[in-house]
C-alpha cells in the first residue's frame, strides 16, 4: 500500500536558519503530494502541494518540488522564523484524487528559538 | 481553498455519555467526508468514510457500533461517540472531498473522564 516517510524531529533551529524536512513516498503512479502545517491545538492547514512530477509547490516561503525519480517531496525555507514552529506533515492522495484516503507521514516537530 | 468547520472545537464529558461531533463544508457540497484520529504526538489516522445518504465505510479495527457516523447532507456529517470511555479521548478531524484534495476541518478535542 501507499506509504510516505519523514523525519519525527523534533527539529530545533535558530531563527533565521535554512530548513529541511525530508519526505519519501511510495505508492502506485503519480500520487498528489501535500504538506499541513499544524500549529498547537489546532487542526491541519495546507501549506503547499503539488500534482505531478516536477512541478514545485510554494506558499509563505517554503518550497517543495515532486521529484518522480526519487519518489520525494522535501520541505525547504531559506530562513525560519518563531511562528513557524508547528508540526509539518507529508501527505500524498492516489492518482485517483481527493476521495481516496490520505496517506500521512507520522509529522515532524519544528521549534525555532530566538 | 474550502472552508471546513467543526462544532465543538473542545469537550469534556464523563464516562459513559455519548458526545456527537459535527463536521460542516460551508462553501461546497461533500459527497464524501472522513473522519480521522490524531492521538498526542502521532500522525492522523483514519477512522472512516462517510459518503451522502449511504452508510460509512470503516476501517479495520475501527468499531462501528461505537463510533456512529452519519450524512445526512452534502455539508454535514456527524460523528458520534457511544459510551464514551477515557481510552476515547482524543483529537477528532474530519475533511471533505472534492476532487483533487481534501480540505481540513479545525479539529475537536474530546476529553473523557
């Protein structure tokens, strides 16, 4: 079955720091990839996602491309800030769209300290 | 993107009650929905889908007859807790479907005592 795999963190950064969070997945086709943002006690939001091969996703500084060959879909963001501490999520749908389950990684815990 | 709502956003109730946990599409009509579970620290999982005037499909190891799911509508669902137990505490998070994604509705926390 589908699978996706991320780093659990958690992750700590300076402000103002490169980031990088890692994602792989595995599933049948060209899956549509996403990354939620989960700030404390709230529920998911979409940060960014990505339809097919190649293409990036972008949204408040982060970035993440669709990378068939290497079935991944890293997060990145030039420089960090206090508010983006969250917990990032990767998630892929089925090729067969968006009332297929959603696949999640198991999150990754970002705090970025002043 | 679609705005997805909850009601409530937090509960606290003894043991044994039944809670029930709205999930509304405000600006588009789902004729699928989910409902997921997120325990502290871990990934979402789901529980179940609920299609429009049909019944839920659950997941294995998901109990039907505890965790009642009804669609009633193409902008509700409702997911109801029986016999609530502490063990039942947790992060509830329902989606609705169109056809590229599914948009994410805040959440509600329920707290079993």
């Amino acid at each position: 079955g589908d699978s996706v795999t991320q780093m659990e963190g958690p992750v700590t950064l300076s402000e103002e720091a490169f980031l990088t969070i890692n994602c792989t997945y595995t599933a049948t086709g060209y899956p549509s990839l996403f990354w939620y943002v989960q700030y404390p006690g709230e529920g998911l939001q979409l940060l960014l996602k990505a339809t097919k091969a190649d293409d990036k996703g972008s949204n408040k500084g982060f970035e993440a491309t669709y990378r068939k060959e290497t079935t991944s879909f890293h997060l990145e963001k030039g420089s960090v800030q206090v508010s983006d501490s969250a917990v990032y999520f990767c998630a892929l749908i089925p090729p067969s769209g968006g009332y297929q389950k959603v696949t999640f990684g198991i999150g990754t815990k970002l705090q970025v300290i002043p | 993107g679609a705005v997805v709502s909850q009601h409530p956003s937090r509960v606290i109730c003894k043991s044994g009650t039944s809670v029930k946990i709205e999930c509304r599409s405000l600006d588009f009509q789902a004729t699928t929905m989910f409902w997921y579970r997120q325990f502290p620290k871990k990934s979402l999982m789901l529980m179940a889908t609920s299609n429009e005037g049909s019944k839920a499909t659950y997941e294995q190891g998901v109990e039907k007859d505890k965790f009642l799911i009804n669609h009633a509508s193409l902008t509700l669902s409702t997911l109801t807790v029986t016999s609530a137990h502490p063990e039942d505490s947790s992060f509830y998070i329902c989606s609705a479907a169109d056809y590229n994604e599914q948009f994410f509705g805040p959440g509600t926390r329920l707290t079993v005592l």
